[in-house]
C-alpha cells in the first residue's frame, strides 16, 4: 500500500541550510501551484544546486543586481528568472539571509491537475513530459516573474506552496554534472550537483556544456 504523501508545508528552517543539503531533500516533496483556473501539484524528480558566490555558474557569483536579487534574501523564497528570451526558470532560495544560494527545479511529475497542465504544455507527447524540463515545468505551472520573490514556505492555497510530500531515500537519488554549465577553462561542469530521483521516466535527459566559438 502507497502511502498518502504528507501534505504539511515545509519550515523556514528547511531550507535554512547549506545548498547541496538541501537540493537532494526537495526531490519528493510537492510543490503546488494555485491559480483561478485551478491548482497544480508536481512531485520534484530532478533538481539542480548553485551556491551563490562560491559557484561561477551561479546568477549570484558577480554580486547583487536587480535580477538576482531574491536570492540575496531570506531562505525559501523562489528565484525566477528569464532565458533566451523565451522562457521561465523558478528556484528555491537558501542558506542563511545574504548567502544567495538556490535551486533549480529541473523535473517533477505532475500528481494533480494535469488537464490544467496539459493547455499549457501543447507541445508535450504524454504526461510524463508536462514538466521534464526547467522551463517546461514552469510552463506547466504557469510560472513567470511575477510570482519573484513568492514565498513557498506558505500555507497551501497561496500562488506556491512547497508541501513535505514523501521523500526519496538517499539511495535511491542519483547525481552528477550539472547541465550545460561550464566548468574551468569552458569544458563541461566539474561540480556533481545535479540531483535527480534514479530510473524515474520524469527526469530530463544531460546535455553537456558547448562551448560558443566566435565568428572570425
């Protein structure tokens, strides 16, 4: 018998920790969404960690700006961001006030309201890939900048809520390289902070850092 994932919001102090403690925690836990169309809960299955200004991949790692400023604040706030001129990315701030550490929500498996995630994620063949991926499952969430700065330690029932849900035991998490981040001298990423849920069908695929040549 599967038992019912806890659904109690994770504490301040959770996440009041140093980053690679708390990266492989969150891969099990819930994280919903609450919009007036309806709520969305994913189940983490791949996350990845940036520690702040210790971590040349890092937002954080040339200083405070406008940008990167929630991460710069208290623990368990999500970090969002905008890429290639196309797409959201959300992250979970923490570490003490000031350290700028976070996050990456990578993947999750969408547990509740996939008709809901489903008019978001047109493109996507089957379930699995409604959120495999950082910027897919934002998509699926309804997630953009305006929701910088939420705070997920929050009741369900606010726009996101990080819930304890059931933790994936230790040995049953997988890690290695971050995806395309650069490591020393632009080769691929030295750091194994990339931490996914093993065998789990949710999990987006590695693609290595490539570095960008210059036209002559």
């Amino acid at each position: 018998m599967i038992a019912t994932p806890d659904r109690t919001p994770v504490s301040r102090a959770f996440f009041d920790r140093p980053v690679l403690e708390v990266a492989p925690d969150l891969l099990g836990r819930l994280l919903v969404r609450t919009t007036p169309d309806g709520p969305i809960t994913v189940r983490l299955t791949e996350v990845e960690a940036y520690d702040g200004p210790n971590d040349p991949g890092s937002h954080a790692y040339r200083g405070r700006t406008p940008r990167n400023e929630v991460m710069f604040g208290p623990p368990g706030h999500v970090y969002v961001y905008f890429t290639y001129g196309m797409w959201h990315c959300m992250n979970l701030v923490c570490g003490p006030d000031g350290s700028a550490s976070a996050v990456l929500l990578r993947a999750g498996e969408v547990i509740e309201g996939a008709d809901l995630a489903r008019t978001r994620r047109l493109s996507a063949r089957n379930d699995k890939e409604l959120a495999k991926g950082p910027a897919r499952l934002a998509t699926a969430l309804g997630v953009d900048r305006t929701l910088d700065g939420t705070d997920a330690c929050a009741p369900e029932g606010g726009p996101l809520s990080l819930l304890t849900g059931t933790p994936i035991p230790s040995d049953q998490v997988s890690n290695g390289p971050r995806t395309g981040v650069a490591g020393e001298g632009g080769n691929g990423d030295v750091h194994p902070w990339r931490f996914w849920a093993a065998g789990d069908p949710t999990v987006s695929p590695y693609r290595a850092h490539v570095p960008r040549h210059r036209r002559s």
